[in-house]
C-alpha cells in the first residue's frame, strides 16, 4: 500500500498546482475584460 502511494505521488502532487493556475488564469481574463470594457465605453461616451 504505501509503495503504492510513493509511485502514486510524483502524479498527484502537480494537480493543485494546475488548479491553481487555472484558477489565476481564469482571474486575469475575467480582469483584463472587464478593464476592457470599461476603456471602450469611456471611448464611445459622447463628450460634456
């Protein structure tokens, strides 16, 4: 059982780390659209 876990081990350990990154990811593009937007439609705003 625990030669098992040791061979399993090298395979599991990156998964929260690509969690995580995909988490980040996910987080950047939510920003970088979000910023986006709100610099094109201060664009297209008509001027006082």
């Amino acid at each position: 059982m625990l030669i098992v876990l040791l061979i399993l081990v090298p395979f599991l350990m990156p998964i929260p780390m690509l969690v995580l990154m995909l988490f980040t990811s996910l987080l950047q593009a939510f920003v970088f659209t979000l910023l986006a937007m709100m610099y094109i439609s201060g664009a297209m705003e008509e001027g006082h």
